[in-house]
C-alpha cells in the first residue's frame, strides 16, 4: 500500500481544477502520521454532474469499473440520478488503488463544500480534507472541537501523533448518537466502522462513551415496545454495545465481515453472539 502523501499527490495532480472534495480515511491518514490506515481514495462531488464528469475523466486516464459499477454507470447515463441518499462510484486506478466518487445528501440537500462533507462524517478525526480544485488542505478540528483543540497547536505541515488527541463524535451526530436517535442502516453499520479505525489504531476512547452511550440508549428504548423487530434490534444494540464496553474489537470486526445487511435480524444477532 503506497505512502498517503504518494496517494494525495497523484490525486491532487490529476484532478486539479476539478470541484472534488478529497477526504476519509486517506487524508486522516496523512494528518495523525499513520502508514497503513487506509485502503481506498474517497472523493466527494457537490453535484450528480461533477461525479459523472469525474468519472469520464478517471476512465480516459485509464481507471477501470468492475462488472457491478460498468452496470451502475450505464444506467446513470441513460436515466440519470434518482432519489438515493448516497449515489458512489468504484474505480480502480492503473495502479490498483480503490478510489470512490461520492455524491451524497445530507439532511436533504448535497454537500456542495468540502466543510459540509466533514460534518456529514461520524467520527471527529476525519474533520480534515482537500479541496481539490485548489489543493488546499483544510483542518475543521479546531472550529468543531475547540476545547480538545485547544490543547495542541495544529499546523498544516506537522502531523499530529495519534496518540496525543481524542475526539469524540462529529457535534451534529453527537447528540443524536447519545440520545439513542439512530437509523437502523447506521446503528448496524457504525460498530464495524469503529473497529475499523480502533484498529488503525487511532485514540477511540471518547468515540467509545458515545457509542456506548447511544446504543444502549436506544435498546432501552426498543425493548419496550411491541414491535417484535424493534425488541430484536434492541438486543443487538445491546450486545454491540457490549462489545464495545469490554474491548472485543477481533469479535466485533468479524462480526461486521460476517453480516449481510440485508439479512435477518435473527441472522445478525446470530453473527453477534
């Protein structure tokens, strides 16, 4: 896996001028002075129009689509974009690294800046990125989080150890996470994410008390309704949270690898247990 700062660069170089966000896991890559904490290139798009034109423009430098996303390209020409809240794109570079064009709604409208697609991120320290158009780094920490900030100088140019800062979920997500207001597609997900990163190795500890906090928040709640689905997605709130409290980050992760969304909740919980 190439350096971050070799992945930015060639980004940065081939897409210049063009209204793309650069973000994720890459640029957070660069910013703490990790090595490999990263497997893909996200680049988020303002418009439907900017995705399809950046995405021409990736193929003619010779990125390639898997069988799944030729199919998904093909309809986006002859019909366009529907209502999906998430619309991405998968290519692979000549050089074989994952990249994904990204055009997404955030509470009903696109993210049409770069500060914009920080706040859509859960977790606080994705809270820097690149406008591609003018390869500017940007670092949101300090605005979103200033009293964690304020412990550290930050600059552009000197990454942060990991282990020198914690920050806890994005403040918008924040308070909906502690008070158990979680959709079910992001309360399934978000566990296999947070291993993700723990095992990157980046400082999760106030990351850890919010989600705690919220999935244990909101099986309180589905276990007292009657729903028979809603007391099962409970449960499996209750043991994710479990899960999370005592460190078992190898049972969480394959648990994540193990689940078909799409599957039963009975499955799910058998994933878990």
């Amino acid at each position: 896996m190439a350096p971050a700062r070799d992945v930015i660069a060639d980004v940065l170089a081939l897409l210049k001028g063009d209204p793309v966000f650069l973000a994720g896991s890459l640029v957070a890559e660069e910013t703490y002075g990790k090595t490999n904490s990263h497997h893909d290139v996200d680049l988020f798009c303002p418009t439907s129009q900017v995705l399809i034109s950046v995405g021409q423009k990736l193929l003619c430098h010779g990125y390639t689509l898997d069988d799944r996303f030729e199919r998904v390209w093909v309809r986006w020409l002859h019909y366009g974009f529907k209502t999906w809240h998430t619309n991405s794109l998968r290519l692979l570079s000549p050089q074989g690294v994952e990249t994904n064009l990204v055009y997404k709604l955030t509470d009903g409208h696109p993210t049409t800046s770069l500060a914009q697609v920080l706040e859509s991120f859960d977790f606080g320290l994705l809270g820097t990125g690149y406008d591609v158009e003018t390869g500017q780094y940007r670092d949101l920490r300090p605005y979103l989080f200033p009293d964690e900030m304020s412990q550290l100088y930050v600059g552009t140019s000197q990454p942060v150890p990991a282990d020198e800062i914690a920050l806890p979920l994005m403040p918008n997500k924040r308070m909906n996470w502690r008070n158990g207001f979680i959709s079910q597609y992001n309360g399934l997900r978000e566990c296999g994410r947070y291993a993700k990163y723990h095992t990157y190795g980046y400082d999760m500890s106030l990351v850890k008390d919010d989600l705690i906090t919220g999935y244990r928040s909101a099986a309180a709640y589905f276990s007292g309704t009657f729903d028979a689905d809603k007391q099962q997605l409970g449960q499996i709130y209750e043991a994710i949270a479990d899960k999370i409290e005592f460190d078992a980050i190898d049972e969480l992760t394959k648990a994540s690898s193990l689940i078909d969304y799409k599957d039963s909740l009975d499955v799910i919980m058998e994933a878990l247990e």
